[in-house]
C-alpha cells in the first residue's frame, strides 16, 4: 500500500492508500521525493479519456526519488541511485508519481546528475525536459546568430524553460503569450521581446512575411500554422503541444517555398539515451535561480485543487508536489 491521490469516474479525486504491486520484470520501486503538475495531470483529473486511460488512476507524469527495489531483469540503475522518470506511460496507462512510492520502467530511468538535486529536477519536469528536446532538435538547423527564436505558450512550463534553455545558449528570444502582465517574469528568463498570442491565434496566409529563424511552439493550431507561415528559409520549428487544437489549418508552401522543418517533440516514448543527453543538458545550460523564480511548491492536496487553472492556462511557470513521507 501506499498513500497517494486518486482519481476515479466513481468519485471525486482524494488522498488514499492505494495498493502497490511488487515490481515485475524491468520495473523499479522508487520512494517518491517530488512529483509537478502538468497540462496532463490536469486533464487527468478531469478524467479526459485520451489521458486517463486506467481506472482508477494516480496522476503525476513526473516522477523524482529514489530507487528501493528493483524487479528481476537486466537495469541501468541501482537501489541507492536519485532518479527521474518524464512519462513513459506515467499518470495515463499506469499510476504516476503523486504517492509515496511507484513503480516504474526502469528502462526509462534517468539517474540525477550532481549538479540536480530533487526539488529542481521536479521543477523541470516533463515541461522542462521537453523543452530541452525542443531545444537540441532545434540547434542543427538553427544558429544563434540566425536571427530571432519564437517560443509561443511562454508563460506555460515548456515555454518558461524554452526561454530560459535558449537565451542561455545566445539565442535572441521573443516570447508569445496570452498574460502579458508576466513580461518582466519573461524577460528575467531571456526573453528579448514579449508579444501578445493574439498577434497568431488567428488564422492567418499561408505564407506571411519572413520573420523567425525558429520557433519553439506548444500551442498548436492556427498559431503554429502561422508561425510556419513567418519563418525565415531553412528554418525550423518544434511542435509538442495542442493548447489551442490539435489542428493544423496549414498549407505545403512554407516547406515547399522556404525549406521550413516541422519537428515533432515526444517526450513520453523518448529512448534513455535521448533522455540522459536532455539531463546532461539540463544540468549544465538551466540556471536554477532562474527556475526558481517561476515555481511554486504545493502539496498533492493543493495539487489537485490547481488542475484546472493549469488546464486553462492560469498557472505561470512551473508547479513542483512534495511528496510528503
């Protein structure tokens, strides 16, 4: 057993024991530090069918702890090791990180670098974790000195790190976001420019004055349809998210006419070398003070009152859940 939120089509999320069975083959028990919420988990409390695919379910895609046991089989890590897990089926088909112990596949386990200790490998997150894939997809095809990088959705977890991932590296960064108060927030982070969403949300041409040398986009639809639309020739543009639809009313002429890419990020079926190059990344390039300045702690009972806001884009940055012990 272990004390842990749950979430049911039969009744309202709660803290409860829930049972928790022994690692089998491949999988890892991991005594549970810190977990996030994340647009997932808030669709998890909702009971959105394309996330909360088990029933009942533990949310929490992100998982930071320790290693305690371990199932038979071949592993990578050790009991003893501080790790992390980002997705792999967390929070969605098996039960996720806001408990006391999970268990996890331990063929996606990343152990901690030094340099992280567990509450700011929380406050990265799957957010932060993609945006770092974001970020190393990008950097083939675009220089710092390319011109400017858009990073739309920029007040959310993916585009806060984004910034900050990017301006670290010398890119010069305009930030779209729909809570244009937060622009000294932004601009703490790297943000070179602040925008307001509505200047894309709309449907625009299909081929639109050459403006971006990349984009990092979390938002999906008409925005990143016209931030396709505005890129410079050769440049490239990462998609992981649907904020705003899973649609994309675009045509073929930015990739035709300017060369464009579209670069799909999934950080959930990511392989543990992509994962362990992230964290390497992660531990040298994202300066914790600046992380700091957009994350909150809360407990899994403020977690679940929060799932909602962050669904509808109300939280700023990053929320991290101490697990308590």
């Amino acid at each position: 057993m272990t004390r842990a939120v749950l979430v049911s089509s039969s009744a309202p999320p709660t803290v409860t024991d829930v049972d928790l069975p022994d690692p089998a083959e491949g999988e890892a028990l991991v005594d549970v530090t810190y977990s996030s919420v994340n647009y997932k988990d808030g669709l998890a409390l909702a009971r959105n069918p394309g996330v909360a695919r088990l029933d009942p379910l533990v949310p929490g895609i992100d998982v930071v702890g320790t290693v305690s046991a371990l199932g038979p089989g071949v592993h990578d890590v050790a009991i003893g090791d501080r790790v992390v897990l980002n997705g792999a089926g967390l929070g969605e088909s098996r039960h996720g990180g806001w408990a006391v112990q999970a268990v996890v596949p331990s063929g996606s386990l990343v152990v901690l670098p030094d340099a992280i200790d567990d509450s700011f490998a929380a406050a990265i997150g799957t957010a932060g974790f993609t945006a770092m894939l974001s970020v190393l997809a990008l950097e083939p095809f675009v220089a710092p000195d390319a011109g400017p990088v858009l990073v739309t959705g920029a007040s959310g977890g993916v585009g806060s790190v984004a910034i900050a991932l990017l301006a670290a590296r010398g890119y010069a960064v305009t930030a779209s976001t729909g809570r244009t108060t937060n622009e000294d927030s932004l601009r703490r982070l790297g943000a070179t420019e602040v925008i307001d969403r509505s200047t894309l949300s709309e449907p625009g041409k299909p081929m639109q004055r050459a403006t971006w040398a990349g984009a990092v986009d979390s938002v999906g639809g008409a925005t990143l349809a016209n931030v396709l639309a505005a890129t410079r020739w050769g440049g490239a543009v990462t998609a992981c998210g649907l904020a705003q639809d899973s649609a994309l009313p675009t045509t073929v002429l930015p990739f035709i006419l300017r060369a464009v890419s579209l670069l799909g990020i999934n950080s959930v079926d990511a392989p543990v070398a992509l994962r362990r190059r992230a964290w390497e990344r992660l531990a040298t390039d994202l300066d914790p003070a600046l992380l700091a300045g957009v994350t909150r702690t809360v407990s899994p009972e403020e977690a679940m009152a929060i799932g909602a806001d962050v669904v509808a884009g109300l939280v700023h940055g990053r929320t991290v859940v101490a697990i308590p012990r």
